[in-house]
C-alpha cells in the first residue's frame, strides 16, 4: 500500500457531503434572511397591494 500523502488532508465522501450540506444551509438560511428584512423595508407598499388585491374579493 503506498503511503499517503501528508501535504493534502483528504476528506471523505461523508466528510465533503457534510461541509456541502452546511453550505447550502448557511446559505438558504441568509437568502430567507435577506427576503425578509426586503419584505419588511417596503411593508406599507406591500400591504398596500394586498389590500387593494383582497379588496375585491
């Protein structure tokens, strides 16, 4: 067997889909973030829609 290198630190399969799925969380968790603070920076323009939307119905 030949000896592994000591330079690179290899990661295994579970390793890298674990470093993979807190990326995509960190990332889907700061995109509902920033949705968020845009709906509440504008949310008298946004209610207003909703209320002339549902005011019809």
């Amino acid at each position: 067997m030949p000896k592994q290198s000591t330079r690179h630190s290899y990661k295994s399969r579970r390793e890298r889909n674990d470093a993979a799925g807190r990326r995509a969380k960190q990332i889907l968790f700061f995109a509902i973030l920033l949705g968020l603070i845009l709906i509440l920076r504008n949310w008298r323009e946004h209610w207003a829609y909703l209320e002339t939307y549902f005011n019809g119905l």
